[in-house]
C-alpha cells in the first residue's frame, strides 16, 4: 500500500469521529434549549398568573371604591338637599315675618 492510500484509511475514521462528535454535541444542545424552554414558559406562566391576580385585585379594589364614592356622593346630595329646604324653609320664615 502506498502512503496515500494509508494516510486516507487513518483520515476516514478520524473524519467519521468529527462528524459523530459534532452531531451529538447539535442534539445535547437541541435537548439542553428544549429544557432551558420549557423552564422558562413555566416562569412566564407563573409571572402571567401573578399578573392576572394583581390586576384582578386592582379591578376589586377599585370597583368597591367606585361603590363607596357613588354611595357617599349620595348621601351627601341628600344632606344638600335638607339644607336647601332648611334654607328655603328659613327664608320662607323671614319672608313671613317682615
């Protein structure tokens, strides 16, 4: 066998090495980029959950104010409008007096 011949024979294993080598280094990092996914959609899952009890309460907490603001503005037009008859009653009294 000639030198060629022998250098190409040590050449074809060590460039099947190199091609093995390559592609199982391609699918453990496939495998690790899956995991490092899924990983990181459960994180923004739990962070959109978060998200979503935070503006629920939001959404409660301002609806009861709005409950509270209309029932205290309420009241207070039903004291405005015992002080108008109050004033009305009043003037009627000073009217009568004159």
């Amino acid at each position: 066998m000639n030198s060629d011949m022998i250098s190409l024979l040590i050449q074809i294993p060590l460039l099947g090495v190199f091609v093995w080598y390559t592609l199982r280094l391609s699918a453990d990092y496939r495998a690790d980029a899956g995991r490092r996914d899924e990983q990181w959609q459960r994180f923004i899952e739990q962070q959109n959950e978060l998200w979503r009890n935070f503006i629920r309460e939001l959404v409660e907490r301002s609806s009861g104010a709005e409950d509270m603001t209309s029932q205290r503005l309420a009241e207070l037009a039903t004291v405005i409008r015992g002080l108008l008859d109050d004033f009305k009653s009043h003037d009627a009294k000073a009217k009568a007096g004159k």
